[in-house]
C-alpha cells in the first residue's frame, strides 16, 4: 500500500519535533526516549522517502547512515600516507 507524500512528510515532520523535545530533556547518555526519538526519525524518513519515489519517481538528497558500517568503512579508507603529522607552535 503506498502512502501519500504529504502524510509521510507529516509524519516526519512530527518525529523531527519529538526528537527535539526528547534531546532538550536529555537525561544524560544513552537516554532511551531519545534513542526512541532517533530511530523514528529515521524510520518516518525512510517512509517519506520511498513514498515521494513512488508518487513522482523522485527522492531526497538525504540518506539514512548506518553508524557501525560508517565507522568500519572510514577505517579501511585510511591510509597511512594519507595521514600528516600536524606540529604545535606551543
């Protein structure tokens, strides 16, 4: 079943405010209800996207990153020559 666009960037739009709301009361790390808050914000983008594609064949600049993945593909781009040795003046 497809959703409308419009309902879909409703519905993120909401869970881009809830996620506000839950990091402004953040009760420290790791704080569940904003763990809560990142993944429906994730999950209402992943619907919004996918409905706009099937409406008019059309996405966002925007992508869902898996942080793990990220972190391992960074390290494995690394090279050592890549890397430079920054001195202080102090």
């Amino acid at each position: 079943m497809s959703i409308d666009p419009r309902v879909a960037l409703q519905s993120l739009t909401t869970a881009l405010e809830e996620h506000l709301i839950a990091a402004s009361a953040r009760r420290g790390e790791g704080d569940p209800t904003v763990e809560a808050a990142f993944f429906a914000v994730a999950d209402a983008f992943e619907v919004y996207d996918d409905s706009l594609y099937e409406a008019y064949g059309e996405v966002t600049p925007l992508e869902v990153i898996d942080e793990v993945e990220d972190d391992e593909d960074d390290r494995e781009d690394v090279d050592d020559d890549d890397l430079e040795i920054v001195e202080s003046d102090s």
